[in-house]
C-alpha cells in the first residue's frame, strides 16, 4: 500500500485573556488585527520547523470572536486579494511555502457581512473564501445574527499536496449534511476553524463525523476568557476511525500538529469494512431536502400502533 500522499497540518489554539466585560465593543480593532497577524507569522515560524505544510487558525481570528458587533463591523474586509489583511497573511504564506487558513469578518457589501474563512496557498494567491453557512442564533444568544449573513453554499474542495481539503465553521460541524456533502466532493480532510465552549463537540460530534464521511477533522478553537466569554479550547485532529490524533487541553495556547495520510492501509481498510458512499441510498432521503414531505408525513409514525 502506497503512502505517498501525506500532508503535515497544523492548528492553532489561541488562549484569551481578556476578562473585563466593561471593554466589550470598544477594542482597538486595528491594534487587534496587527497584533493576531503578528500572533499567526510567530505561529508559522515555529510550525515550519516541525515541517507543517497547512496551518489553519480559529473562527474569526483576525478579529477576535466576542469583541462586539461595532468591532467586528470595524475590523471587515473584502475577500479580495487586495485587502489588508490578506495582503500580509498571503506575504506570509509566499514567504514560508505553507498554506493558511484563518478566520476573519468579510464585507461583502455594504451593510452585507459574512463569518468568513480564507484559503491562501504556498504562493500567497487566494485559493477559495468559505462563509459560515449555519449562524449560531439561540434565543437567548443572538450575537452572529446581530452582524452575519448566513452564507448559502460550500466552498469547493481544494487540494494540498495531493490531499484534498474542505472547509466549514463551527456549527456548521453539527450538522451532518455540511460534512457529508463535503465528503461526497470528495474531501479527505475537512478543517473547522470555530469558536466554542462545548466540550461535548469536541470529543463526540468531531469523531462522529469523522468517522461517518471517512475524512480527517480539524477542529480549531479559542480558549481562555474574552470580553467575558469563555472558550473551552480542546481543539482536536481526528482520523477517520475517530480517534484522535492530538488534543489540545482546555486552557493553553498551543499548536497541534499531526500527519495526515488518506493512503495508509487503516484508511484502505476502514474504506472497505465501512461502504458508506456505495450503500447510500439517495433516492429515499427526500425528507432531508423537502420540509413539505416532512409535515405531510409528521403524524405518520402512529400507523402501526
């Protein structure tokens, strides 16, 4: 069995430590943005030693998560090779020979404002934006819906060293339907950069959809306290069995750094003793894509009583 195929990943947990809830909605976004770019070039310099070819950092890096909506607003930039931002992450990129994906706010036009992830690859060129397409809105926590669009498709596989990567944030991992139609595109690992405090989809949801789409997970996650959220860290690589690869503890600033390698015999095995894509049955899973069929069917599970 070849093995011929491998990508060396590395993700970034960050550790906040900014306790004063009385800041929230008025940092210094520019010294904000500076400073986590500084944060991302330090991370890379010390990853490339370790021979990481595909860094990936959390949701809303450039920005910070729960810096409040006139921050957030103030910090966003277009998904153009000449914001910014991009500009000096893609100078980085060029530089060290990796790929980078980074969380960041994108104005897509006025008043139009999506949670966004950038792919830039080894020669500092955009390889695709991916918008968060499910918004994280509780009654009782309606901060990204007080700024974000919900995106409305998924960004298209992209390859890494011959591997190929998808993308999708936070909640959108808690869906089946983002990971599985990833999968289906055929990607073999699907990078998450998020912002939570969950420990439940750290150690079962992550595995879960590993293991049911047969793809790597990289979950990437803050931790510490900011502007009076706290974030659970536990950020975590996963294999396609569910096992995870690394870890990262719940309060640390740390970078993970594990291989992925899609041609190993346990990938080919697990890929044999688990048919998932040849034993789909796509014809019958109507109620996933027609609410219509559901309410006409809702009642019908009394029949047999």
């Amino acid at each position: 069995m070849s093995t011929s195929r491998k990508l060396t990943l590395g993700c970034f947990q960050t550790k906040k430590e900014w306790n004063k809830v009385a800041l929230f909605d008025s940092c210094d976004v520019a010294k904000e943005k500076e400073n986590n770019i500084q944060l991302l070039e330090q991370t890379i310099q010390q990853g490339v030693q370790q021979g990481v070819e595909l860094f990936v950092f959390p949701e809303l890096f450039i920005s910070g998560y729960h810096v409040g909506k006139a921050a957030l607003i103030a910090s966003a930039e277009p998904a153009t090779s000449t914001a910014p931002s991009f500009q000096k992450i893609a100078a980085i990129a060029k530089q060290y020979k990796v790929y980078i994906v980074y969380g960041y706010v994108e104005l897509a036009s006025e008043d139009i404002y999506y949670n966004s992830a950038m792919v830039i690859d080894d020669q500092g060129t955009l390889v695709t934006n991916y918008r968060k397409t499910h918004l994280w809105t509780p009654a009782n926590y309606p901060y990204e819906a007080e700024v974000f669009v919900n995106g409305n498709s998924f960004s298209p596989v992209f390859t890494v060293k011959g591997i190929r990567v998808g993308v999708l944030i936070c909640w959108d991992i808690e869906f089946p339907e983002p990971a599985r139609v990833l999968s289906l595109m055929g990607a073999e690992l699907i990078v998450v950069p998020t912002a939570n405090n969950d420990s439940f989809v750290n150690d079962i949801v992550t595995r879960t959809r590993a293991y049911e789409n047969l793809v790597y997970i990289a979950y990437v996650n803050h931790s510490g306290m900011e502007y009076g959220k706290q974030f659970n860290g536990q950020s975590c690589i996963v294999d396609i069995a569910g096992k995870h690869l690394q870890k990262a503890k719940d309060n640390e600033q740390v970078l993970l750094v594990a291989d992925i390698v899609p041609d190993s015999e346990s990938f080919a095995n697990k890929r044999k003793d688990n048919p998932f894509f040849e034993q789909r049955k796509p014809l019958i899973y109507e109620p996933i894509s027609n609410s219509n069929y559901c309410n006409q069917h809702q009642n019908s599970n009394n029949q047999y009583s």
